[in-house]
C-alpha cells in the first residue's frame, strides 16, 4: 500500500527502487538529529505499568518549551496524532496553508471538511475570509522563519473570527527563543512540539500540543487515555532534564549546519537552511536526487518547486563520503 503523502525516512523503498542493500545508504532524508539522545536505561516498571498521568510528564514538557504551565500541555503519541484530531474539534472553516510545508496538514483539515486555500507567508496580513491558518515555522523544508510578533498579529487577526492559528515547531529547539511557547495560554492559539528532531527521538513517538486547557480537553477526549508509552515518557523526561547536553547540542548542530551549507553553497547552490537541514531549490533538482541515490545517498526531492533537501551526516566518515558522492552527482548533470 503505497501512503499520499510522502516522508523521509523511506530507506526500504530507496533500497527496493535502486537496488543497494538497505545498509549500504547514506541516509539524509530526514531532519532528525543524527546525534541523538543517549537514552539512560528503561526502568522495568516503564515496561509493566500503564503510564500514569499524575507522573509530572506535562510538567516536564511546561518547563522545558516554557508553557505557561502543565495545564496547557497535552503529551500525544508524536505531534502526527494532534495533526489528524485538531481539524476535527476546530470549527469548520477556510484553513491557510503554505503551499510546500509539512505535507500531512491539508489532506487532515481536507477530511475533516475545512476548505483548505494557499497561504503566503509572504503577506503581512491575511485575507480576511481565512478562518484558521497552518504555519511550520521554522518551515520544512523551505527553512523559512516567520517572527514571533508577526504570528501573533496573525493570530489576534483570527482569534477576532473566532479562528485558530496553530503554528508546528518541530524544528524550533535549536532557537528556542523564537517560540511561541508562552503565549499558548491564549485561545485561538496551538502550538505544536516534538522531541523527535532535536533530540534525535522519533520513534519514540511523543509529542505535545500546547494551548488552552478546553481545547486540550476536547482533544484529549478524542485521542483517548495512554498516548504516550512509559519508555517513552522516560526518554523524553530524561532529555529534559539534560540541559548540558542541550547546550552542547545546539553549538555542535550550529557547527555542523554550517559545513553543511558551505558544502552546498560551494557547488552554486541557493540554500535555506535551519540547524538540522539545508534546502535548494534548482530545475536541476530531481536528476541530482537520482544522481546522489545511485551513489547510496538518500535524500529528499520535492517536485514544485523541484528542490532537494539535506539531513546532517552524523560521522566525518559519513561527511567525506557526502562530499565526494556529490562531487561525483553534479559532474553527472
């Protein structure tokens, strides 16, 4: 069965569709850390008990994104299960949504009856007939950063409709200055988190939905009791609560951000990029793809515009083997 929508990370199917072993790839697919976090020991008790909402998981989460407090925290099995239910418990509507972002958005307010429209980020105000508006910030894959005092003017634009503006920070921890995070105790404002990239944890899959206790509520209701699995409550509480690996964290990923995008701007690129993954957009695009997967280097094509994007290799052997594949791929253009 083959998915709409399309993600990263699809290794088999590269494996299947070039003929290399699966172990063989360079896999850059993704905008996941490749440093992930060092997970400490699961305890046995994670494994045999049900996972207990009074274990101070939400309060974790509250500290660590900066939430007014636990009551605006609603830990769900990866932000991919709040993306499927919020359509549902936001009334119908004209939903804005950026033309290439995050892919799962507009075929969930689709299903759930919304009338989904294009959304410019490029304006400083919104129409006025739009309900609610989507915005990945920073933006994957384009990389594209919105500021905090225009999504909130955005936001009080749709609050006056009755609206919601729910903005998907996936990839904010590397700035987590830029967050919207605090100001979740206002309605008509959803903020969704994941340590999934930061912290290299996505199969873990936990995430949080950040806003007011009522719409939580109503979520919350929709989703049902033990989202989130006790392993991965203990993961993520321990990557809270390790603050000196954060810190070394973001200085290593702004190191390696940087090569990556010397890299890319050395062969005449364009690139965008955040700290987890650069993005180009070229008509060269796709035939480079295919260049670099014939070479064992998995990475992500999308086709309008056609662009390329990038995950950080995770070892120097991985790096110098990134460098000669695309040296040997654009002489091949």
């Amino acid at each position: 069965m083959t998915r709409s929508v399309q993600h990263g990370g699809n290794l088999h199917e590269a494996a299947r569709r070039y003929d290399i072993a699966y172990d063989a790839w360079l896999d850059l697919s993704t905008g996941i850390n490749p440093h992930g976090y060092p997970v400490p020991p699961v305890p046995a008790d994670a494994w045999r008990r049900l996972p207990d909402s009074g274990d101070s998981f939400a309060e974790r989460a509250a500290r660590y994104y900066g939430a007014p407090d636990a009551s605006h925290v609603l830990p769900v099995a990866g932000s991919q299960a709040a993306i499927r239910m919020l359509p549902l418990v936001l009334e119908r509507g004209s939903v804005g949504i950026a033309p290439l972002t995050y892919g799962e958005y507009a075929p969930a307010f689709a299903r759930a009856g919304h009338r989904v429209t294009t959304l410019d980020v490029a304006r400083s105000t919104l129409p006025d007939d739009l309900k609610h508006a989507v915005v990945v910030n920073p933006n994957n894959p384009t990389a594209e950063h919105l500021s905090a005092s225009l999504l909130l003017q955005w936001h009080e634009a749709l609050r006056a409709r009755g609206g919601t503006l729910i903005v998907d920070e996936a990839f904010a921890d590397s700035m987590p200055a830029q967050s919207l995070a605090a100001c979740t105790d206002r309605e008509g404002l959803v903020v969704l988190r994941s340590p999934g990239k930061f912290f290299g944890l996505a199969g873990v899959r936990a995430g949080f939905v950040l806003g007011c206790p009522r719409l939580l509520e109503s979520l919350d209701d929709m989703l049902g009791a033990w989202t989130v699995s006790g392993p991965a409550r203990h993961a993520v509480s321990a990557a809270f609560a390790d603050t000196a690996w954060q810190h070394a964290m973001r200085k290593r990923l702004a190191q390696d951000s940087a090569r990556l995008v010397a890299l890319l701007d050395a062969h005449g690129f364009d690139v965008h990029a955040t700290p987890l993954f650069a993005w180009i957009a070229d008509p060269r695009g796709e035939q480079l793809h295919h260049a670099l997967a014939q070479e064992g280097v998995w990475t992500r094509f999308f086709r309008e515009p056609a662009s390329v994007r990038f995950g950080l290799p995770a070892t120097e052997a991985q790096w110098l083997r990134f460098e000669e594949s695309l040296r040997t791929s654009m002489a091949a253009l």
